[in-house]
C-alpha cells in the first residue's frame, strides 16, 4: 500500500469516524491533537483501526504527540513499522 | 510547616533516596533539592520577589517540579498552567493573577508574551529565548537566602472552568497544602520504601498528593508523561515496571486499565494502595477492582479544589447487592463537613442537602476576590447523610460537570462557542459518565460550521478536555416558559441523538 492510499484510508477514518462524515478540508497536515479531533480515547480507536486495516501493531512507544499531531506524522510513523 | 520543607527535610534525612523519575530519568533528594535551590535561585535573578506569581507553562517533569519548589523557596507563588491549553486561555490566567515571571518553552511562551504581558521576564526551558536559559542554571551556586515565609503565605494557585467563561483561580496557602498532605499521608501510610505515581496533571488537584505525601515521607514518585495517560497498556506497563505501591487517579484511568490493559491480569504487583478521586467510580467496575486485588487498598477520596480533599473513605467489602457508587465517606484533612437541606437546617440522617466544609483544607479564595474567611465552603454538590455516618454523593446543583475528573462549567464551553461568528445560541450538555463522557453542544446558527471547524474554534479558546465531541444544529434552542434554557429537553434530544 502506498502512503497516498494509506493517507486516503485514515483520513476517510477521522472524517466519518471521529468527525461528523462532512468533508471539510481535513488534509495530512489538520493538527488532529491541537483541535481535539483525536482525544486521549479516540486514539485507541485510531489504533485499533490501524491494526485491523493495515495490520500494522503500532507499539505503545510511539504513541507520543509528535507522532499523532497530524496524519503525516502518523503515517510516517507507520511507514517505519512495515 | 511549608510546602518547600518536605524535599530539603528529606535530602537531610537521606539524601541518596530516589525522589523523582520521569522520562528524563531519576534525580535523588540531593539531586532535586540543589537544583529546586538553583531554580530559586534564577527566579531571583529574574526580578521574582516573596509574594510574585511564577506561571510553569511546561509538561509533566522533574523540570516542572523543581521550578514549584524554587518558587517557593524564595516566597513566590507557582501558578502550574495546563499544557495543551491553547494560547489564548493561558494568557488569560497570566493577566488575571498578574505574572511576575513565566517558565516555558521559548516557542510556547512566545505567543503570549505581549500586550500586557510584554515585560514579563521568561525562563525559557528549551533555548535562549528568554532573559535566561535553563542551561544558565548551571552557573548558579549555592543556596538561595532564606525565605521567612509564613504558612499563610499562597504556595500555589489552581485555575479551574468558571461558569461565566473565565477561569477562576483557585488560591491555596501552605497551611491548606499540608492540612491535606499530612492527613493524606497517613490515611495511606505513606512510608519512604513507598513508590507513588504521579498520573494528574500539575494543574490539577489530585497531583498535590502524588509530589508532596512522597516527599514528605522521602519516598519516590515517578511522573506519568501526559501522552499516556489514557493509554492503557502504556499505564499498565508503567505500573509493573516503576513497581508503583501507591497509584492515585480518576476512575476513569482504572477503568481503561482493568478493562483495556489487563491490570488484574498481572502478576507480581508492588501495588499496596489505590486512590482514586474526581468522579464517581461506577460500582460494577469498583467491584472488579476490589475482586481483581483483594489485598490492596482502596481509598474513595472526594473534594473540591477549593477543599483539596474534605472527605475520604475507605472500600473495603462491597456488599453484593449494592447498586450505588461508594460513599465520599466522611470528614478529611482536619476539616469539618456538614449537609444543609433546602430549608436550611443541617441534614440528618437518610436526608440529602449541599455538602459545605470549613476547616484548615478550605483554600484562602479566589485570586481577585474577597478571601473566604471563616465562612464554610458550599461545594454546591448534592450529598445524602448515610445512618453510619458516611456521605453519599448525589449529583449536582448546577451547570458544572466532569469530564474524566476535569471540572467544566458548560457556561464556559458556552462562552466560546458564542465567539463563533456564525453561532447566535449554543447550550451544551454532557452524555455518558466517566470514560466516556462526551461533550454535546446544541447550536443555532445562520450557517451551520462543521464540526471540525467548531471543534477548531474551541480548540483557540478552551483546553482540549473542553473541546466538544459533537453538534446537533437546530432552528432555535427549546424554552421553558420562562424564557430560560430548557435544558431537560435539550437531554431528552440527546438521549434521541445517542440512539440514532
């Protein structure tokens, strides 16, 4: 899977999942902590979904802000995890 | 006694004894106890005299403690301002108890430091923004001159939701501080093999125990990095490999770390004692706690920030047919704790009424405003008088709710969606308890914004636990016939909207 798609899959995630499904210009760079469209809790919503969708088991050390600030950095971050 | 005796006392006592640990790693007494000297002492140099406020706009660490402890060396007063709050909130409460000096990072920092703040001196943690760089402290020797402080002196203020959409600040004296503290201490036991967790944020109350009952009796408390707070297996993980003997949280952290993190699976638990406090602990998940660690303690402490902690009980056999939360239990921290009925006579037993409080724990007032002296504190919590003599807590006289043990007043989630160009009424209710406590706001607006860009509009004003989960738009807000918010219907339109 390319990052394009897998930007694509998360991002279609946050917008319908974590948001209320209205495209509104969430883009790679929307800071998802910042606004609180990821909270303490829907980051493990996040994650689960990572795992089930890409089978990628994301570690519980990078869970940190620097790589859940946006989807960029979350991708990023699990590029080095495939 | 003052708040800042407890490290120096311990590193005279023993020095070599761990004190802090956070991501950074672990300091001794010796260790925290010269560089809270050496903080005190760039905090001097900075121009911060006895009395001034020193605002700490920094994460959870050891960093962050020694500048508390430097304050108050030297007199001053920390003001612990939480860190995902948005610029604009953070400025609010430095104008509002006038700053005479703030810790931050040189980026954070930056953003707020002008128009009324514009002269206020920075140390600046992570660069050379500042009128001084946390590498200067290298430089300072020695301690700093002896404060003659009394224990009426302010050691810290607390900044909590106001319901009119300002935060109010809550001022705590080193009296108050140690009332709590030293009765806290031993209604654990608190002993210096003890290994305490600092879960809360510095901002919030519950973190007043986790730094102070360990330094008091020399013991080590190690600092939950606020990224994983909420995640379970990193909590969990935490406690297992800190060997953490004394964990204190809100029942929502317990409940991710039972049902998530399989804590009751694990084996080999240092674990003596859990506190928990902010919320009510629903009673089926407090009885797997209780089942999931028979020998370990389980203490329920409740109160106000205004009353550090006024009452405290402690769980032990949970009756099987019990289907309440646990009693808040009775009197705390040297204080006295009373019901008052709507007809204003004291509430006996089996009768509910507003939970009020006097004593040493009550806090000094709030900054700006005419202390509380000797009145008693009116908690405006509904409590019922159990016949053995424990309080039950009820619900609420007013608008404020909690949201993972965070006080919110809904008027100032309220207040800043108002702000909202498009938005011409807002009420705002809550939906779920504890964990999954979600923040609903109800909006009539000429254009109806999306959610992300509300959740965007909040996130400039409101620190991000006040952020709203969702939005429901509709024509207009329902009325009694009054003409005030009618917010039971506004409930009953919820319950619709979960349903869906």
């Amino acid at each position: 899977m390319t990052r394009e798609e897998m930007l694509g899959e998360l991002r279609q995630f946050v917008v319908s999942e974590l948001l209320d499904g209205r495209d509104t210009g969430l883009d790679e760079h929307t800071p998802l902590l910042a606004w609180g469209v990821l909270d303490s809790l829907s980051v493990n919503v996040l994650v689960s979904f990572t795992s089930e969708r890409f089978g990628i088991a994301v570690p519980q050390s990078e869970v940190t802000p620097e790589n859940l600030k946006d989807l960029d950095a979350y991708v990023a971050m699990l590029t080095r995890h495939t | 006694m003052r708040l800042e005796r407890l490290i120096s006392d311990s590193a005279v006592r023993h020095p070599d004894r761990p004190a802090i640990k956070d991501e950074g790693g672990e300091l001794s007494y010796r260790e925290l106890d010269a560089l809270a000297d050496r903080t005190a002492r760039a905090l001097t140099e900075l121009g911060v005299r006895r009395g001034d406020r020193v605002a700490i706009w920094l994460n959870k660490s050891t960093q962050a403690v020694a500048v508390m402890q430097g304050a108050m060396r030297i007199g001053a007063v920390y003001v612990p301002v939480d860190p995902m709050s948005p610029a604009a909130r953070a400025a609010t409460i430095m104008r509002d108890c006038r700053i005479g000096a703030l810790v931050a990072p040189g980026d954070r920092a930056r953003p707020v430091l002008h128009g009324e703040l514009a002269g206020v001196p920075l140390l600046a943690t992570d660069s050379d923004a500042g009128q001084m760089a946390w590498s200067d402290l290298d430089d300072l020797d020695g301690a700093p001159e002896p404060n003659r402080g009394s224990d009426d002196d302010l050691a810290y203020i607390l900044y909590t939701s106001g319901s009119t959409g300002t935060p109010k600040g809550v001022c705590i004296s080193h009296r108050n501080a140690m009332a709590f503290v030293d009765w806290a201490a031993r209604a654990v036991g608190a002993r210096a093999e003890d290994r305490f967790s600092n879960h809360a944020p510095f901002h919030f109350d519950l973190s007043v125990f986790d730094l102070y009952a360990a330094f008091r009796c020399g013991g080590r408390v190690a600092i939950v990095p606020e990224h994983h707070a909420y995640v379970p297996g990193a909590l969990v993980d935490f406690i297992v490999c800190e060997r953490i003997t004394v964990f204190y949280a809100v029942p929502s952290a317990l409940i991710l770390m039972v049902d998530r993190g399989e804590l009751l699976a694990q084996r080999g638990l240092a674990l003596r004692a859990v506190v928990f406090a902010g919320e009510p602990y629903p009673i089926k998940q407090l009885r797997r706690l209780r089942e999931g660690l028979p020998s370990v303690r389980l203490f329920n402490w409740y109160g106000p920030t205004e009353t550090n902690v006024c009452t405290g009980y402690e769980v032990r056999e949970i009756a099987p047919d019990r289907s309440v939360p646990v009693p808040i239990g009775h009197a705390a921290s040297g204080d006295r704790v009373w019901a008052v009925s709507d007809d204003g006579s004291e509430a006996r037993i089996g009768e509910e009424g507003e939970l009020l409080v006097s004593g040493p724990s009550v806090a000094v007032g709030y900054w700006g405003r005419p202390p509380q002296g000797d009145e008693p504190y009116r908690t405006g919590d509904i409590v019922r008088l159990q016949d053995d003599g424990e309080y039950v807590y009820v619900g609420r006289r007013d608008h404020m709710v909690k949201i993972r043990g965070h006080r919110v007043e809904l008027g100032e989630v309220e207040a800043a969606l108002l702000a909202h160009p498009d938005v011409t009424e807002a009420a705002v209710v809550t939906v779920g308890a504890g964990i999954e406590a979600r923040l609903i706001a109800f909006l009539a607006a000429g254009r109806e914004p999306p959610l992300l860009e509300v959740k965007r509009h909040c996130a400039e004003r409101l620190p991000r636990h006040m952020i709203v989960d969702s939005v429901v738009f509709l024509q207009e807000l329902p009325r009694t016939r009054n003409g005030k918010l009618d917010r039971l219907a506004l409930q009953r339109k919820t319950m619709q909207e979960v349903a869906k």
